[in-house]
C-alpha cells in the first residue's frame, strides 16, 4: 500500500513502478530462500537474475490485462484477512536470532 501511495504521489509511470515493485518482491523471495533452504549466495543471484529478465514480460501482461477489462482496478481477495491472521500465529524460528 505505502508503495502504490508513493508511486501515485509522486507520478512515477505505471509500468517503471510495476518494474521497481516486482524487482523489491523477487529480491526479498529470493532473500527468504537464501536463508531457509540450503540455496548458496550465487544460486540465490543466479535466480534473481532469471527472475529479473522475465520480469518485464510479466508486467506488460500484467499491464495489458487491465487495460483489457473495464478500466476498474480491483482486487479480490476474500480469504485474505483470515489467511493473514493464521499466518501471523504460526510459529517460525526463520529469522530469529
């Protein structure tokens, strides 16, 4: 949410936003693996490597599928809320220290 409002302030163009975005999300996933599966710090560039070049192909569908449907962004999720509440019990010793 604090990333679409700084997007949206400050006029940044949907698709370099979107870019910027998913590049964050991919780095942090790709983080997490590093951490708990026994996935070296190379393999761990190597699929963020892989995942940045099929990023912007990603985006322009992603960018084309909106502007296929009636122009209203939506997201429908119902399940979210719940899933988030069990999420945040769940025990995890990840990033502990």
């Amino acid at each position: 949410m604090a990333f679409a409002l700084a997007a949206a302030t400050t006029g940044a163009p949907l698709r370099e936003s979107l870019l910027a975005f998913g590049f964050g999300w991919a780095e942090n996933m790709v983080q997490a693996a590093i951490k708990s599966v026994p996935l070296g710090q190379s393999a761990g560039q190597r699929l963020l490597g892989t995942l940045t070049q099929a990023l912007p192909a990603v985006v322009d569908a992603a960018i084309a599928t909106a502007a296929a449907g009636d122009g209203a962004r939506q997201n429908f999720a119902p399940m979210l809320a719940i899933v988030s509440a069990r999420h945040e019990a769940q025990y995890s010793r990840l990033f502990r220290s």
